[in-house]
C-alpha cells in the first residue's frame, strides 16, 4: 500500500466484507427456515415505524439484499470505519 488512500480503502473493504456477512447469514435464515419451510411469499413491504408515509416494497430476495446491504453500509461503514482507523494507530504507536 503506498499512501493512506489505499490504507483507508482496505480499512473500508474489510468493513464492507463483515456488513455483507451478517446480511448473507441473515438471508440464508431467511431462504432456508422462512421460505424453505414454509415457501412464503416472495414479496416483501418496508414501512418506517409509526409512519405509512415513508415505505417500499421489493420483489424477491436478491432485492432484499440490496436494501439491506444498503441500509448497513449508510448506518454501520463510517463508524466501522473509524473505529478500524483508530485501532490501527494505537497498534503502529505501539511498534
């Protein structure tokens, strides 16, 4: 890595890569145990709580994903982010 970019870019790509775990156990549940067993629908409404104006809906389950996928990355990654960050300056002092 030759400058702090590519550092903050791998930092970031980690982070990424746990998001996008917990949201691939989290589908495989879903796939499995929810649909598998049950063979529910493939149809799935989003709406904010306490609220019917703010809602959405997605069709199958790769769509699901990418709402997820999505809505952790925008909640989680920076926070994630500087936390790595942070964690990898206390362990270069220490050197």
């Amino acid at each position: 890595m030759k400058d702090t970019n590519a550092i903050e870019k791998a930092i970031k790509d980690k982070c990424k890569t746990e998001l996008d775990q917990v949201v691939n156990v989290f589908m495989h549940e879903l796939e499995t145990k929810i649909r598998g067993e049950y063979g529910s629908r493939n149809y799935y409404d989003f709406h904010a709580p306490n609220s019917s104006k703010h809602s959405f809906s997605a069709m199958g389950t790769t769509q699901v994903k990418g709402v997820l996928t999505k809505m952790l990355y925008n909640a989680h990654l920076e926070s994630m982010v500087a936390v790595k960050s942070k964690e990898l300056i206390n362990k270069l002092q220490l050197i």
